[in-house]
C-alpha cells in the first residue's frame, strides 16, 4: 500500500508573523495612515500590497521616516542602534520583533555583558540576521561571528575557544542547522548552546 502526504502549498504564516501583521493593522485601524513599517513585515507580496494599499509605508531605514511619526519594527527585530536612533528621533514605536527572535536578541546580549564570544548560525544580509548581530555590544571584550556552513565552521577563528556560545537564525532548516552545530560542537567542545527549554 502507497502512502501520500499532501502538502498545502503556499503554508501559512508562524506565530510571530501572524502577530506582525495584526500589530500593522490595528497600528492603522487606530492612527490611520500612513504607518510606517522598518522591512517588509512579512516575505509574502500578497499581504504587503494589502498593507500598503491600507496606508502601510515599508522603508528600508529611519532616515525615510518623518519626525515623531509611528513606525513598526517587522518580526525579523532590529539592531539596538535602530531602537535608539528611533527614540533619539521621537518616533512613536511599535516593536512586532518575534517573541522568538526577542529570545535570540537576549542571549546575544547576556553573552556579550560577560565578554563571552557568540556564534550566530544564519543567512548574512537576512533583516533578522542584522538585528541580531546588532544587539552584540563588544564594550566587554568579546566578538560576534556569523557562520552559514559547516565550511565557515571549519574556516572560523574566535578569541577564546572556553568562553563561547551559539544562537541560530529562527527560519533555518532544522536539518542544515543541526549539521552546523554539530560541527561547531566537534571543534568547539565547550561551545554553550541555548537553555534546552528554548
């Protein structure tokens, strides 16, 4: 007997994308137009273009926004320069960062506090790669690598191999990624992953 498996093609959208969109609705249920929005919200032209006819402006940088605008920050977070640009500036901000990439933003920034170097797993020039790499402050001594393959792994020099850690981009393949770690494992034996709760 053959088994087939139907998959729904195109799939629905995450949790912390859902929760996107809803904030950029009632953001212009409640303000009105127009609401400015730091990325694309989502990788989905459809909902975009509905966005945008609602009165939703999508802007790649604050420098696009008007002085004491409102401005959403997209699910894929940003860095903390963008947050304080945007409270240096008065913008009226609403943060639609995932919850689980906010969890990604408060390990890289426990990590750096105590110096210990980290290891972010994840697709260079991503917006959620940006804001992660963003929240690493190197005031305690410590450094933020990004790698992609197990090659970079492999090609990767860090500072002190006892005092480093690993976070992952959230929309990576669960088997690319487990590859990746596998080998950050095997060359960093003391490498500290996130809490296993996570």
């Amino acid at each position: 007997m053959n088994t087939f498996i139907h998959l729904a093609n195109p799939r629905g959208f995450c949790a912390g994308v859902d929760r996107a969109i809803g904030i950029v609705e009632r953001a212009l249920d409640r303000f009105g137009a127009p609401i400015y929005v730091r990325h694309e919200v989502v990788h989905n032209r459809f909902v975009v273009d509905n966005l945008r006819q609602r009165g939703a402006v999508f802007v790649e940088e604050l420098d696009e926004v008007p002085d004491g605008a409102t401005v959403i920050f997209s699910a894929h977070g940003v860095p903390r320069a963008v947050q304080e640009q945007a409270a240096q500036r008065g913008l009226k901000v609403f943060d639609a960062t995932c919850p689980l990439v906010t969890k990604v933003h408060t390990e890289v920034s426990r990590h750096a506090r105590t110096g210990r170097e980290v290891v972010l797993i994840g697709h260079a020039g991503h917006p959620e790669v940006e804001g992660s790499m963003g929240q690493y402050d190197e005031s305690a001594g410590g450094r933020m690598y990004l790698v992609e393959t197990v090659e970079d792994v492999q090609a990767l020099a860090v500072r002190n191999r006892m005092e480093l850690a690993y976070v992952t981009q959230t929309t990576l393949s669960v088997d690319d990624t487990a590859r990746i770690v596998a080998a950050l494992r095997e060359r960093f034996p003391a490498i500290e992953g996130p809490r296993k709760d996570d």
